[in-house]
C-alpha cells in the first residue's frame, strides 16, 4: 500500500481538469491513501473484490470536481500458503495511457523493492516545475485549426455507415471475450507484415474489420482506432498521450486480404497529417458547419493497449496480474490487443450487451483466430470466400438485417378499428381538463355518427376538405377522428394566428366545411358546423346498447388524409399533402421510436408532429391523453399530467426542452420514456442535460 500510494503522488496524477472553452490542467493535493478489506471471511471473496469494484466506479470521477483516481486493496485469503490480494484501482482515461500505466506499475514494483531493503523512497519533482510551459490540451494553433477543418470538411461527405444500430444505452457495462495468441503464431504474424511491408498492426486491425464486415454483411466499416503522441522526451512522463482517428473500409466482391493491407495503409497516411489534432477539434468543426454527420455515433474501435492479463513477478513470494479493463464503454464493440513478456499477443473484445441480444458475437473471438489462421496460409484470397459462416448463423445475420415492417394496408381509420373489434373497452382518449374518457367501442360510435352527419351534406363527399379550428384539444382529436372515418381531408388551423393568416390559409387550402367549437368563430365565407352540437348527438348514441361495431370505414390508402403547412416565417407557407398510406409507412411499427402506450397529445395541432403523437397512438391502440392548451408550460401542471396518466411519450418545442432540461425541473422527465422535440435549433446543453 506504501509503494502505490508513493506511485500515486508522482505529479501527473495530481492534476485535474476544467472543462472550459478548452481544456485546462492545474495542480492540486489529491490525498493518495487508500482503503483496506478484508474478504477472506466471505462466502465468495473473489466475488467480494468484484463488487468491491463495482462499487468503486459508482462515485464517478469527474474532472475539475473529483480527484481522477481512486483505489482499494481487498485481502481475500490464503491459497496454497499464497496471500491473494486484489487491487482496484480507477484512473480517469485524462491522466493515463499504455505508456503512463506501465511507467506507473514500474514505479510500484521499483518502490516494493527499495521497502522491503528499507531503502528511503525517492523524492518526487515540485509540481511547480513539472508544469513548466504546459500548454492546454485542446489548444490549437491558427493552422491547425484550419487542418482540423479542411478534415472535417473530407469527412463530411464520405458514405458513413455504423456496422450496427448504435445502443440505446449509454455507457453501458460491457461483456468481454479474451483470446491468446502464442508466440508461434505471432511470429508468424509478423513475417506476413514483413512481407506485406506493413506493421502487424494493420494485420490485426484488417482481421478484425474483414471479420466485422463478413458478420455484418455491410460493405463500408468505419471505426476509430487509437494512436500515441507521447513523444520521446516524455517517455517516462505519466498522463495521456492518445488520441483518436476515424479510419474507413470500404469492401468489394474481389477484395483480397493483401489489398486490405493497403486500403489500411493509405487511410493511415490520410490522417498522418491530421492526427495531432484532438478528436473534439474535428467534431467541433463539423458541428461548426451544422452538418449532421454519423462521426458523432461511431460504436467501434480498435487498438493496442497494455495489462491484458499480464503477469509480473515483484519479489520470490509476490508476483502480481494485471488486467486492465473498461466496466463501461461509449463504444459498442472494441477490440484491444497488448504483447505481453513471454511473446503472446492478449486480445480482448468488449461488447455492449444491447447489440447482441441476439448472440451473433459469441465465437467472435474463435472466429477471429480462424480468420487469422486463414490468412496466414493465403493473404491472397478474396474476404468474401473466407469459410467462416455456418448457415445457422448466415440465416442470423439475414434475420438482423431484416429490418422491413409490412405495413397495414389500411387507412388510418381502418387501422383505429382494427382496435375497435380487438379491445372495444380499451380506453383510447382521456381529457385531462374534463376527466372524461372514452374507449375505442366509444369513439368508434362518435366517429361513425358523426361521419354519417358529414357525409349527408355532399353529394360526393369523398376527399372534401374540412377545415378544423377547435379549442378544447379532446374535442378537437375526435373531430379529426370523425373527418377520417367521413374519407374526409382535415387541416388545422392555428388558433393563435392573426385573422389575416386564417384568411390567406382559406384562399390556399379551399376548405369545403370549416368545424368549430363556437358558432361564428371568425368569418369566413364557407359553410361551418359546431363540434359540440355534433358531439352531444352523437353522445346520446352511446346509450344504445345494440349500437353496432360492424360499420367499417371506408377508403382507400392513396386517398389523402390531411394537410399540413410550414410556418411560412420564410415566405409563403409551404403545403403538404399527406396521403394514408405514407402516414401508416412511417409510423406503424417504427423501427428507431419506441411504440409507446400513454401518449400526451402535447404538439400544437398545425405541426407534423402532432400526426406522429395522435396516429402512431391510435394505430398501435395506445391511449392518448389531451391536456389543457397552455398546460405543457407550466411546470407544476406538467407535472400533475406526469404524475396522474404517467405518459411515456411527450413532445415538446424546442424553446420549451431548452427551458425545462436546463433548469431544475428536468427531473420531471425522468419517468418518462420517449421526450421528442423539434422546431428550431436545439441548446447542446439542454441535449447533454436530458440524457
């Protein structure tokens, strides 16, 4: 404990960091003592250090508030006249590489001996000269600012693809899969890479790419791999020195092994020039440029690293294993790889459980030794004949990448009543401001009397536009229920705009029947009918007990269904015509949405988002709950609507996110599944506060 804790006060683990415009590093006194437990008398020690572990990594090291390392020594008995120790020990990636954590381990070792000969422990530099002309990490001179945008700009418009769909779960615990290479087989690796004049690296990395290429059955990989920038003068110095490039693969039918070999070497030299400039610098050019780009969701990596269940003997009676590992990591899939003292190579693979629910990963690590094999004997031969692939897991990975959804053949009317005869009891809309609420068998009978009244006015009815402008929004929802089962086109109006842009909206949409919920509401020259006359008729329709369910609406999928417009904040509002068919594609079944089940109708009825809230609802069977109109923002009744119907969908405009996520009452999202918002350009704060 004595040698680690001396290790620790080295000056390059006394820094912290502040997040600023850039980053900074400043000294300060980090106490170096650790803890003690003992776990020899539990029932599972072994199982005792793991959760000692975990427990460790909860209290999150973050720079500029925490110091950035943490440790605890845990006893876990005698085995063999042997005492076993376990070390956890949590060093924040900002003050540590490869280099600084073999240095650092030296150093334990180094220490351990001059303590057992009672030797004195030298003394560390002043950290007054040990940050003698440092330089911010992320700052930058004018020309390689200009570098990392020219890069940027390169990157923008290269066919980006994730191999797999990024996990929803951020930083979550990884799986690991380890594999041993012998020295053997590593010397071999090397005269292939001799032969081929590349480093063994890049055979490594083209093995793991083709493999990935082959599982995914994509033909463009990209993924970050890790370089060292530590230069000679430091090499004993402690902190990291690694930083991040994007490299891309791009395969073909006749792609060799040996041709891989040099795609690998010319996206190397690409980023030669580039690759002193922190990886932040580059995404902040992009973002610079307002350009939505994948390189901000990259989930691979690749690259070479230390301590993969390496051993090291201190003393005669004590020799320890390191093991250096990720509890959580932001990628999804990342290969490590480090040469250990005896000539093997250690190769570790984590992996975010969430992209392999489906067990597609689980001989990765065998596969990746049948491929190496493979090209040992023939670097020749095409990636794409690599014997590799069982038809079980070639019917798995079809299965994956079957992403189609047949969508219902059905009007949105139609789909609604397919909930009808289902769950005829199931409660489709509730109204917050009267707490009344109806189920599907209910609105069914509302809309279906309603539809009939609307259709008795037109001789051919068929396609009519109606115009809607309705407060109450429970009222409003079911006159758009009624317009649809009627085959009717709605449009929303807005309800806050002046009178003149009703009028202008009226000259261009052409409404046939304009519904309101008060009798002359604004005037304009077409026929009007009020909602709440309708509704209370078709109330008394659900005291008839014999009511049918049988009357199926009518229509087909290319009929339109309503209209919707742009603000026109930038000229002339723009239309759109949306049919059935291309609302029911959209929404049933989304593949990146959750399908949700209490949704609160909370967009404003004239924007598209408003179809996403009230149809991918109805068409799935969901509930919908409608608030009253300023509800949404105002905290305390936002969080009444939160805590009464626990809605798992809830829209917001963007000012409106901005406001909530960066303010204290953030937290009343927290129980809320899927928050959506949109209209305008979003804080990156509000966005990094909601997650």
């Amino acid at each position: 404990m004595l040698a680690l804790s001396h290790a620790l006060k080295q000056p390059s683990f006394q820094w912290t960091f502040l997040w600023q415009n850039e980053l900074k590093k400043c000294h300060v006194e980090v106490p170096t003592q650790g803890e003690y437990y003992d776990f020899s008398q539990h029932d599972s020690p072994q199982q005792s250090g793991q959760d000692n572990l975990n427990a460790l990594y909860q209290h999150r090291l973050i720079p500029g508030v925490t110091p950035l390392f943490k440790w605890c020594l845990c006893y876990l008995g005698k085995n063999d006249q042997q005492m076993a120790h376990v070390l956890n020990l949590v060093i924040h990636h900002l003050i540590i590489d490869g280099t600084s954590f073999r240095q650092f381990m030296f150093n334990v070792q180094r220490f351990y001996q001059l303590l057992i000969e009672s030797q004195p422990l030298p003394q560390w530099a002043s950290p007054e000269c040990y940050f003698i002309n440092q330089q911010p990490e992320n700052s930058l001179t004018q020309s390689e600012l200009a570098l990392a945008e020219q890069r940027a700009q390169d990157l923008i418009w290269q066919p980006c693809q994730l191999m797999l769909p990024r996990s929803s779960h951020k930083n979550e615990k990884v799986e690991s899969k380890m594999l041993s290479l012998p020295e053997t087989l590593v010397k071999s690796i090397q005269v292939l890479a001799d032969k081929h004049h590349v480093t063994r690296h890049i055979v490594l990395q083209a093995i793991f790419v083709g493999l990935l290429h082959r599982l995914s059955g994509q033909n463009d990989i990209f993924m970050l791999s890790l370089v060292s920038m530590r230069p000679i003068s430091c090499g004993e110095e402690g902190r990291c020195w690694v930083n991040t490039v994007f490299l891309g693969h791009h395969f073909t039918a006749d792609l060799s092994w040996s041709n891989l070999f040099k795609q690998i070497i010319l996206q190397r030299k690409r980023w030669k020039a580039a690759k002193h400039i922190p990886l932040a610098n580059i995404i902040n050019a992009l973002r610079k440029q307002k350009k939505e780009h994948a390189l901000e969701r990259f989930n691979l990596m690749f690259g070479e690293t230390v301590a993969l269940n390496h051993s090291s003997r201190f003393s005669d009676d004590v020799t320890v294993c390191e093991n250096y590992e990720f509890i959580e990591s932001s990628n999804d899939l990342q290969l490590l790889y480090c040469q250990v003292e005896n000539g093997e190579i250690h190769l570790r693979l984590n992996i975010a459980p969430t992209i392999n629910q489906d067990g597609l990963f689980n001989a990765f690590m065998v596969q990746y030794q049948t491929a190496l094999e493979t090209v040992l004997v023939n670097s020749d031969q095409h990636i794409i004949d690599l014997p590799l692939l069982t038809p079980a897991m070639i019917a798995k990975i079809d299965q994956r990448n079957a992403t189609a959804v047949a969508w219902p053949d059905h009007i949105l009317a139609q789909q609604f009543y397919t909930h009808v005869l289902e769950q005829p009891d199931h409660i489709a809309l509730i109204d917050d401001v009267t707490g009344q609420q109806w189920s599907y068998g209910q609105l069914h009978q509302i809309a279906t009397h309603i539809a009939n009244h609307l259709n008795t006015m037109f001789t051919d009815p068929r396609q009519m536009i109606v115009m809607l402008h309705i407060e109450p929004l429970a009222k409003l929802v079911i006159a758009i229920l009624a317009v649809q089962y009627a085959g009717m086109i709605y449009y929303c109006i807005d309800l806050s705009a002046p009178e003149e842009r009703k009028a202008v909206m009226k000259g261009v949409v052409q409404p046939d029947l304009l519904l309101v919920d008060q009798s002359q509401m604004f005037a304009l020259a077409l026929p009007q009918l009020e909602i709440s006359l309708l509704l209370e008729e078709a109330q008394t329709s659900l005291f008839d007990a014999i009511f049918p369910l049988s009357q199926r609406p009518k229509g087909s999928v290319e009929d339109l269904s309503h209209l919707i417009f742009t603000s026109g904040t930038t000229g002339t509002p723009k239309g759109v015509a949306l049919s059935h068919q291309s609302v029911m594609i959209i929404l049933y079944q989304p593949r990146h949405l959750p399908v949700s089940q209490h949704v609160l109708y909370s967009a404003n009825e004239t924007f598209d988002c408003a179809t996403l809230q009230l149809w991918s609802a109805w068409i799935h069977g969901a509930t919908v709950i409608t608030p009253e109109r300023k509800a949404i923002a105002d905290p305390q009744r936002m969080q009444k609507l939160i805590e009464n119907y626990q809605p798992d969908n809830i829209f917001l405009a963007t000012g409106l996110f901005d406001s909530y996520m960066q303010s204290v009452k953030a937290v009343l999202f927290s129980t809320v599944d899927t928050v959506i918002f949109g209209g305008d350009v979003v804080n990156p704060t509000a966005v990094r506060a909601a997650q």
